[in-house]
C-alpha cells in the first residue's frame, strides 16, 4: 500500500490575504483618508449610541418613578443641638 502525505503550503495563502498597499502616491492617499473617515464615522456613530443609551436609561428611571411618592427612604428624622467649639488657651 502507498500513501501521499500532503503538506499543505501557507505561504502561499498567506500572501492571498495579505493586506498590500497599492504602489500609487494618489490611490495611497485616497485609501489612507477613506481609512480616517471610516474610523471617524465610528467614533461618532459610538458616541451617539452610547449617549442615546445613556438618555434611555435616565428617562426609564424617570417612568418607573412617575407613580411612586417622592419621599426618601434614606433621611433620619431627629433632633440636634450645636455645640461650640472648645476654646483653646493661648500659649505663653
């Protein structure tokens, strides 16, 4: 019985997907400020997600709230008295 062992090459696969930039000054350019516009284009588009999600959250807990008393369960009721403060002697 014979058998081939097959060696698969990945340099040739490699270069296939290798990311090349082209030769041309101009298209090198073009490319470079369409890469910037699409990073920019992000970073806005982010921005304003998470600034919509964080104005959905605030206006959730306003609605959830819009039934509910508004006293605090976190305020102590009590009666205080202000004490002076101790009236250091003067050094000699």
């Amino acid at each position: 019985m014979f058998s081939k062992t097959y060696r698969f090459d990945f340099a040739r696969v490699r270069g296939l997907f290798a990311p090349r930039k082209p030769r041309h000054p101009l298209l090198r350019l073009a490319l470079g400020l369409v890469g910037v516009a699409v990073l920019c284009l992000l970073v806005v588009v982010g921005v304003f997600v998470g600034a919509a999600m964080i104005v959905g959250g605030l206006l959730f807990k306003l609605l959830r709230q819009r039934g509910q008393p508004v006293a605090n369960s976190r305020v102590v009721e009590g009666e205080y008295r202000v004490l002076r403060k101790p009236v250091l002697p003067l050094s000699r």
